[in-house]
C-alpha cells in the first residue's frame, strides 16, 4: 500500500479549501509569479533602478558553507553562483545551491505568522489557521514561555536541526534554564563515537586527501554521493588523479565508484565481520614484523597489562598502568623511557593477577574469524579480504617519515572511513568502526601525514592524554554532558544511553508514557526550529501523537511542514538568500585538507536590497525578540550576557546588557574579536570579498606534531567502554531499576559495552525465512537532507524527475529481478517485519543482489505541503525504533537501518 495513500479522510484539496492562510497558495501567481501584479515582471519592466551584487552563503544542506555572490535587480534575486574567492570552493556550487531563488519565491512557502484555531490536533486534521501579526505572535509565545518558566523550565522542549542553522538558539534555552534541547538529526546518522573516542574528534573523521595513496571508503561519501560541499567531489578527484586507489566497500554502486579503483559489493550489517577477517589476516597471516610495531608500542594501549577484570594492571605506588619490559623481564609503568622493549604477546604474574597485553587479548578474540567465516556472512570473497588487507599495509609505507616546516613525522598514506552507511546497524556498525580502528592502528596511519584524521581544527588539546597516558575521550565517547540524574533532567531520557549521539525517539516515547522512563513532569511547550522528526523518523505516527499531546506547540516552519501542520503558533521562517545573518565557519566535512582544516571564515549576509515576498523573518531574530518577550533578555543570566560570554565580547566591544541588542551589533563584535577591531560590517560587500582567517598551516595541521612520539596514545583496547557500562550498571541499580526501559532481554543492550568488539550481528540478520532481502537508504546530490525544502524545490523535482532514472525509485539486482519475475518498471509492494511501502523498480546492476535500494528520504509529506514532496517509496515505514526490536543501539542511540525485507508485485 502506498504510504501516501494511507492518509485517510482528509485530502490535500481538502486543506486548501478548508484554511484561508492556505488559500493564499493558489492565488500566489497573481502576485508573485507572472500575475499582472507580479514583482518580476515589474522589476523586467524599464531599465532597472537598482542592479547590484550582494555576498551571501549557501544553505541548502546541513553543512552550509559554500559562499556565493547573489545578483539583485530592483529587489528581485535573478542569479546565484559560488564565490571564485573562496579559497575552499573556488566558486563552485552544487545543483542545490543553484537551485536556491526556488527556495525564495516558492509559492507554497508559509506567508506569515499563524495561529491554530481547531484545538483538534493531527495530520489529518485541518488546523485552520488564521494569519496573525508578528506583535501577536510574539507576545503569545513570550507569554507562555514566561508562565511555564515561572512554573518549570524543564517544562520547555525544543527540538532543533540543520533546517534551520541559527546562533541564538541555544543562548535562548539557556536563558530560560531549561534543559531540554533535543536534536532531531542523529538517529539516522550516528557515526560519531568511535571519532571521539578513538581521535579526541567530533563530528567527522576524514582522510588526509591531497597525501593519501590507498584509501578503503566504506558505505561513505567524500564528496559527490551527497555533495555536501563542492569541495569534497573537487579533492577526490583530484586524488584519483595523482594516483590515490580508492576501493568502495558499500552495498550500491556510488557516485564514488565511478572515478574510483574498485567497488566490492557487501551484504549491509556485515561491515564488521569483513573488518574482522581483515583484522585476521593481518594478525595471523601478514604478521607482526611487517606492521607498525613502532606505532603500536608508542602510541596506543596494545602493550598495557590487562587484569581478569578487564582493567589496566597498575603499578602499587604510583597507580599507573603497566607494560611488561620484555628484555628486563619485570612489569614498567607505561611512561617507561624505552617502550620498544615492552610485550605485546603472552601472559605474566603481576602483582598476584594474571596480567596479559591488550594486543595479545585482541589477537586471541579475532583467531576465530577467518576470511572464510566472513565470506559466508559477507558474501565478500575470502580471497577478496585477504588481497585488501595485503594491499592495505603494503601501501601503508610502514617506516617512513616526511619533513614538514622542519618537523619529521611518520607517513602512513592510507586510511579507511567508515560513516552511516556501514556505521547505521545495532551494536555492529559502531563496533565495525573500532575493529577498523584497530586495524589503522596496526599500521600506524592515525592522526599523521597521509592517514585518517578528525576534522575539527587541530591543536593541543586534541590528542592530550589522561593519568593513564591514553588520549581523553571527548564528545559523545566521554557522555556528551549527559550527566546522570535520577528522576531525569532531561525530557528526552537521553540518560538511559549515555555516550548516544541523540534519542530524539525516546522524546517522542517520553511524552507519550513518562513513567515508563521515570519522569516526574511532563512537556508543557514545544519549540520545532529547524529539525522535522516527524517526518524523518521512522514512527510518523508515535511522533504524531507525541506532538499533538503537547499543550502548547510553537514552530518555525518555512513551508507546511509536519511541524507547522500540529504546531499552535507558526512563526514564518525566510528563507535564507533574504536573511541578515551572521555565522562563523562550520568544521568541514568528508576531506581533509589545508584549505578546509584551520580556516575561520565570517559569513555576513546582507539582504537589505532584497524586496521580502511574504511577511516572513529570520529566526535569529526572532529568537531574540523571544527572549524579550518572555523576559530573559536583559540582566544576570539573560541572552545579552550569553551571547558576551559565547562570543568573548568583552570592554569595549560587550553588549550592553541591559538593551536588546540587534543581529548586526551582535555580528559587528563577532567579526572584530575574530579578525581584529580594524573591520566592520560597513567594508563587508562584494567588491572587498569573503574575509577569511588561516590560524594554522603546514606541519600544525597535524595533531602528531603537538604529541610526538610517545607522548600520548590512543585506544586500541577500548577500555571506556567497559567502564561506561559498569558505571551505568551502578546508576541504574541506584536508583532502584531493574535495567533499560523497552528492552525484552537486558543481555541485548549490556552486551555492547566491552572492550573489544567481537562479532556481534545485528538483529536484522537472523530474521524469519521470507524476509529474504535487505533494504537501505543513502543520501543523494539533489535531496540529500530535507533542510533547504529540497524536497519541495521544483527545480530539483524537475531534475530529478526528468533527467534521473534513479532517483525516485526502488533499486533492484538485475539477476534478483530475473529471480523473483520483476521487470524494470514494475510497482512492488517492500515489507518488513514493522511496515511496508510501494514504489516503482529500478533493475540495475548497481546494487548487491540481496539488496534492495531507496535513494533519498523521499515519500512522505503533510497533507498541506507541496504533493511533489510526498513522491517516491518511503524508506522509513520499514524501519522499526522500539527497543523490543533491538532497533536502538546501546551505544550511539542510533536506528537500525538495514531491515530485513520481502518484496512483491504490487
């Protein structure tokens, strides 16, 4: 059944009759595009009065960072393209960035702010909105933030994402003093953790593109699959150029596999079990003599003593953890002045235990899985693994050094990524990252010139080790700040999954039975800016409901969107070519190089030429009006002296706390703390150009160069783990709990917190006999996140529509359609054990024979938006989020995405 069509009773047609600030949309040519009326054809009339160009920058993805010049005549926005100054894009912009005036002048855009006058709240249901002022609306939200902030800020939720990239949100909460501020991203993206964990680095880990030689990209992108900045595609290429071998290691044919060396087909949910017999070959087969022992011995935890109880052994006097000296066959602290005589085999009586080295224990876990063990669950030939991992430490250059700015560092010219692709699974995606970790470390190719690298700006603090001499844990691997409280703090039981990246499904479980997750208050107001889990989530409905018990619901909503369509306040969102709005730079994402690694740019964008076409704002604005509003804006702890302390405005350059400040003040002491009180907004145009800072280059780049040689080390037995689940073991028996709400057997969620990540399937591996395929979901270059209204732009629609045979469909194996009896073309109905969907099939030999494939996250819309968004198989219907389903995983907090499927002729 198709998913759209399960909506019942209520039609789009319905809405537009029924809502007169809906009705708006059918009389919007009249007055915008073409009408007699029309603010083109005015502006096309007679020589322009004003014709000029304006900076500005992109945000059509979660990234948003790619600068552009914006071309204005007479108010009217008539060209966009990429900024040749930027250093980073070299003037380049993706389709979605070109395609930006249709997020402008879109005539199913909300016109102004709303109110809800049907207190019956539902997709289905029509809400009746009437047009209120921006005066009206403010004070209605500024009331009541007020009143539950008298009574309870926790009774406050606002839930934010990439929609809507805003300074000021978080200064607002903190004003408010409450704690909730849940990100709705995440669950379908939870990669992080072994980045944090394992490089003191957060979001991304990339590879060192413009040095590395051999790269194994795994279910990810480093550019083009998504596009999420030009520069990405622009780097990879030219990698593959100078002679960088990229094999791909993903399920589908990616847009990488088409300018790479070579693609290897894997069943999804079995990355780890390839790792491990990767991990085999080089333990048993290739051998320690020909790894990076040097690295090992220096930089990790491989050779510390490991007690029975999966703790360091440590030195009585000192407390420090202990290696065993091989040559002077006696235990030495880990700070040992000669680590290359320390052991990383056998096993040793240290003060009255059984100590053994953590690589010992490690090599001993993966004896079992063998290349042919893999091959059988990964469909990965065994020959396959073991040529990969030859090719791996052959390329690697284990030995060499190179000199930059003077410095000698080692150079290790390989790197494997693994992101949501691979990463997305229970329990096994996480630990699929670590066991490649593992693996990296074997060849030393972490945080040094040509290997893998985090992508945040480098310095000191990145590789700083802890008392036991092991680099800190930082982010989401250390608990993200997500101290433990009992009864919670936080409306969204984020507790319950401490080192998880967000659980925006446990919000929508939490509002919808509190006492199931031990709450002692309940949501009075709910704050939608920028983030829409409702329909990217995979429950509609419990978020549905969920949002509809909430008594008071205020949206930022730029389009009807599923916030806007359950919300009670809907404050009109601009979209962002007519914002005034500043933002410092974003930590670049997908590669790593000098352009994007240390650059601190300013973005300022002035849209005071462009002519609003609806009575819209930008929400950084009104967030501060917000503040006035409900009264936190002034004084000691109100949002002036946050955005101070945020932004280190300070003397002469401090707000005045005690006045409304505006966003160009605000941006005015930004742009002078970071680049010198010499600038101003006033010489910010076109004709100066971007303002960039390069605070670091050459051999700073590189982490290795803070903490050389033994200085600090990184995990490779991954001990935080053990401690997190034991440490959360005693929260919870403190508090009096029996163990994690919604999970059936507690072994499930317990057994993710150990120190080495053996084999462990994800659910969705074993299902029942019919379900005798896989489906997965990616990321594509026109709609690759909702953020923007890619969906709903008509120029993308029409390019994807037209001129991709991909894109709106289901992929499907040639030889498995020949199977099954299915021809391209046909409609198939995909089920799951949690739900099903419909969609027209795409017969190719892009895509692993037990897979089925859906591009984007397409098929699913409010009732009153633009029908083009709705278009496409809905991915999500076959997803599940409940714990009874090991759906969550322990670690991240993250869906499962590789359902187990049926498929048939619809």
């Amino acid at each position: 059944m198709n998913h759209q069509m399960s909506l019942p009773t209520i039609t789009r047609r319905t809405f537009l009759k029924a809502s007169a600030a809906t009705a708006a949309v059918v009389a919007v040519g009249d007055t915008l595009l073409g009408g007699k009326n029309s603010t083109l054809v005015k502006a096309a009339n007679g020589a322009p009065k004003e014709d000029g160009w304006y900076p500005g920058v992109c945000k059509m993805c979660m990234q948003g960072d790619c600068l552009q010049r914006v071309h204005v005549v007479d108010g009217v926005v008539v060209k966009v393209e990429g900024d040749q100054r930027n250093p980073v894009t070299e003037g380049t912009l993706c389709p979605r960035g070109n395609s930006s005036i249709m997020q402008l002048y879109n005539a199913w855009r909300i016109k102004a702010p709303l109110k809800r006058t049907n207190p019956k709240k539902g997709l289905n249901e029509d809400p009746k909105f009437v047009e209120i002022s921006w005066d009206e609306a403010l004070k209605t939200v500024g009331d009541r933030l007020a009143k539950v902030r008298t009574d309870d800020p926790r009774k406050i939720v606002f839930v934010s994402g990439f929609g809507a990239r805003v300074a000021h949100l978080g200064q607002l909460e903190a004003a408010l003093g409450t704690p909730n501020d849940t990100p709705s991203r995440g669950s379908a993206c939870a990669y992080h953790f072994a980045g944090n964990y394992v490089h003191n680095e957060s979001p991304d880990v990339t590879a060192d593109i413009r040095r590395v030689n051999y790269y194994i990209n795994v279910a990810r992108t480093i550019g083009p699959n998504i596009a999420t900045s030009s520069v990405g595609t622009r780097h990879m290429l030219d990698a593959v150029a100078r002679g960088c071998k990229i094999i791909n290691i993903d399920p589908r044919s990616s847009p990488e596999v088409a300018k790479s060396a070579e693609w290897v087909p894997i069943r999804p949910g079995t990355e780890q079990a390839f790792f491990l017999a990767m991990l085999n070959v080089m333990l048993y087969d290739i051998g320690y003599k020909k790894l990076d022992m040097w690295f090992v011995k220096n930089r990790t935890n491989g050779p510390y003593l490991i007690g029975p109880d999966g703790e360091y052994v440590r030195d009585p006097a000192s407390k420090k953890p202990l290696m065993w000296d091989a040559k002077a066959n006696l235990p030495v602290t880990f700070d040992t002045p000669k680590p290359m005589d320390v052991a990383i085999e056998g096993t040793y009586e240290v003060n009255g235990v059984t100590a053994t080295p953590a690589l010992q224990l490690i090599k001993d876990a993966v004896k079992q899985y063998t290349p042919e063990w893999a091959e059988g669950i990964s469909t990965v030939k065994a020959s396959k693994i073991r040529e990969l991992a030859k090719d791996f430490v052959s390329n690697a250059q284990i030995g060499s050094t190179i000199v930059i700015d003077g410095v000698t560092m080692p150079f290790r010219p390989v790197s494997i990524n693994v992101e949501r692709g691979a990463y997305q699974h229970t329990i096994e995606g996480v630990f699929g990252d670590l066991v490649a970790k593992i693996i990296q470390e074997l060849v030393g190719c972490l945080e040094v010139p040509g290997g893998t690298h985090g992508n945040s700006a480098p310095g000191a603090a990145r590789l700083q080790p802890d008392e036991d001499g092991v680099l800190k844990p930082s982010g989401e691997a250390a608990g993200g700040g997500n101290a433990w409280a009992w009864p919670p703090v936080r409306a969204d039981s984020w507790l319950f999954y401490p080192v998880s990246h967000t659980v925006i499904q446990l919000l929508a479980k939490t509002i919808m039975d509190p006492k199931a997750y031990g709450m002692v208050y309940e949501p009075e107001v709910l704050v939608s800016c920028g983030g829409g889990p409702v329909r990217s989530s995979f429950d509609r409905k419990l978020f549905e409901q969920a949002w509809s018990k909430v008594p008071f619901h205020v949206s930022f909503s730029q389009t009807y969107d599923e916030n806007a369509v359950l919300a009670d306040i809907v404050l009109a969102d601009n979209s962002f070519l007519e914002k005034d709005q500043y933002q410092p730079g974003q930590n670049p994402h997908k590669v790593f190089a000098e352009e994007t690694r240390t650059w601190v740019p300013f973005y300022f964008r002035d849209a005071s030429k462009i002519t609003p076409p609806y009575n819209a704002r930008t929400v950084d604005a009104v967030l501060i009006d917000l503040a006035e509003a409900a009264g936190v804006m002034t004084g000691k702890g109100g949002m002036v002296e946050r955005i101070n302390t945020q932004y280190k405005l300070t003397g002469p350059l401090a707000l005045d706390t005690n006045k409304k400040p505006t966003l160009r003040q605000i941006a005015e002491g930004f742009m002078k703390v970071t680049y010198g009180t010499q600038y101003s907004l006033a010489d910010y145009n076109d004709a100066s150009g971007p303002l960039f800072l390069y605070t670091l280059r050459g051999a700073k780049l590189y982490n290795y160069s803070y903490w050389p040689d033994n200085k600090t080390r990184h995990p490779m037995y991954m001990i935080q783990l053990l401690r997190v689940g034991r440490q959360h073991r005693k929260n919870l028996e403190a508090a009096g709990l029996s163990g994690i709400p919604g999970w059936v057997d507690q072994n499930d969620f317990w057994k993710a917190f150990v120190p080495i990540p053996v084999w462990t399937p994800c659910p969705e591996l074993t299902p029942p006999p019919e379900y005798d395929m896989w489906a997965i979901n990616w990321k594509t270059p026109m709609a690759p996140f909702y953020c923007g209204d890619t969906h709903g732009n008509v120029w993308l629609h029409e390019t994807m529509s037209t001129f991709d045979p991909y894109e709106y469909t289901i992929w499907m194996n040639s030889a498995t359609a020949q199977k099954k009896g299915i021809k391209d073309g046909d409609m198939v109905v995909v089920e799951s054990r949690y739900g099903k969907t419909q969609g027209k099939v795409k017969v190719t030999e892009l895509i692993h024979p037990d897979v089925l494939g859906f591009p984007s996250g397409h098929g699913a819309a409010s009732p009153m938006a633009n029908p083009i968004v709705g278009e496409g198989p809905y991915f999500n219907a076959l997803c599940s989020i409940h714990e009874k389903d090991r759906a969550i995983d322990p670690i991240t907090g993250g869906i499962e995405e590789g359902p187990a499927v049926k498929v048939y002729k619809a």
